[in-house]
C-alpha cells in the first residue's frame, strides 16, 4: 500500500495526501522515503509547477512515528541519513501548498512550515511538543517557527509544548489562509491552480530569492532580486506574457 497517494486535480497541479489514517498519519521512515521520491521526481517534471500536500481531516500529519524511535539511539538516527528526505522538500523548485485539517505536530508542523503557502481549516492545531517526549524538533521545528511567529512566540510553544490553533497561527503569521475545514484542500488546489499559471521561471525565481534572502543581510538579500529581476527579461515567457498584455489575450506559457 503506497503510504503517499498521487493526485492531479488540476493541469500542472500535483496533489500529495499522506496515507496512514490508522497512525494519524505519522511521519514513519517508510512515508518519508515516499515523499522524498515523490519530490525528487517532481522537481525534474516540467509538468509539475505546483504541489499540494495534505492529510485527512483528523491529521495532516500528528508527528514522527514514535514506535520507530523509542529504542533507537543517536547512531541509528544518524544512520538513516533523515536530512536527505527533508532535503528533497526544502530544495523542492516547485511552490508547495500545505492544505492542514486536523493535528500538525512535531514533524507534521516542520513538514507544513517546509510549504511556501499553508491553507488551514478552521479546526487544525499546530505545534512541536518534542519536548514532552524528552527530544527536541530536528527539522527545522525550531528555526522555522522562530523565523514565522518571532522569537518569544515560538520559545513559549516549544518550552511548554503548546499549540496554536488555525487562527491563532494566522495571526502570528505561520498561516497564509484560514477556510471551513471542509474547504481546506480545494482552496489550496485553487492556488496552486493560479501558481501553476503563471510564469514557471518567475515563479521558480521569486521562490528561490525569497528563501534565499531571508537568511542574508539586506543589502545582499535586495542584489538577489534584483539580478535575478533582470534574469527574467532574457525569458520567452516574459516576451509572451507582455506580448499577450499588450494584445489583450491569454499569454501561453513555456517554462523557457
């Protein structure tokens, strides 16, 4: 049984559902090597330029698989080269939309925040409650939190182990959008419909330079965007789309 199930929803739209209901959909070493192959795949598929990743309506994913952890040491977490399937999805070029119902906790928080937009139903949790098991995130949890909901924020919910739920994490800003639960994923597939009509290079440039910038100094951040701006003026996707502009009619885009 295939424990990340393929989808497309729409022209150039990837769907990715995590597919363990009976586990809450934790993140065991077997759906990590999954979606390492599935990301891996996509980012060389000119026809993938978006991807939507959920769960189920209890959990998008409630964590790491703690039955494969409880007796394993420092070595064997080494030994299972872990980065390698984060890797795939953090250096993903395609924009990744996480669609959250449910838990997102622990490693399912660090996959969702691993996403450039998150789609929350009104009913979902976030949080990294490592701490209550005697560990710690080990994916960014710390990182990505601080740098989306401010330093203070984010040392009250790992400390404590706490959570947010969907709209309070829209408004500390580690949510893009809150919906009906029942609305979650089509709104996510809905912007990944619009991402993926766009240009694929501005896109793809737009996300490299924002992630890229934000861990440089401004200045260094601001050349980024602005060579990577004039890049863009040498693209056949640019002439179209100013063409089509100009012409009043739907531009036809390439990915050249």
């Amino acid at each position: 049984m295939s424990l990340v199930l393929e989808e497309h929803p729409e022209p150039n739209v990837v769907l990715l559902r995590l597919n363990r209901p009976e586990a809450r959909n934790a993140l065991s070493p077997e759906l990590r090597l999954e979606l390492r192959d599935k990301f891996l795949g996509m980012a060389e598929n000119p026809d993938v330029r978006a991807v939507v990743i959920t769960g189920d309506a209890k959990a998008f994913a409630a964590g790491a698989d703690i039955r494969s952890m409880v007796a394993i040491g420092p070595g064997e977490m080494m030994r299972r080269h872990d980065d390698l399937n984060w890797s795939a999805i953090r250096h993903s070029p395609k924009p990744i939309i996480a669609a959250v119902n449910g838990y997102a906790l622990g490693g399912g928080c660090e996959l969702a925040m691993h996403a450039d937009i998150i789609v929350a139903g009104e009913g979902a949790i976030f949080g990294q409650p490592e701490v209550k098991l005697g560990i710690m995130p080990g994916a960014g949890g710390t990182q990505r939190l601080a740098r989306a909901i401010g330093r203070y924020r984010a040392m009250l919910m790992l400390l404590t182990g706490g959570t947010m739920t969907a709209r309070e994490a829209h408004e500390a800003g580690l949510v893009s959008v809150v919906t009906p639960d029942e609305d979650t994923i089509a709104r996510a597939i809905a912007i990944a419909a619009t991402v993926a009509a766009m240009p694929p290079l501005a896109v793809a440039e737009i996300k490299q330079v924002l992630h890229a910038g934000l861990d440089a100094p401004l200045d260094t951040a601001l050349m980024l965007e602005r060579r990577a701006a004039y890049m863009l003026f040498d693209s056949d996707d640019k002439r179209e789309a100013m063409t089509a502009f100009l012409e009043k009619r739907n531009p036809v885009f390439t990915g050249r």
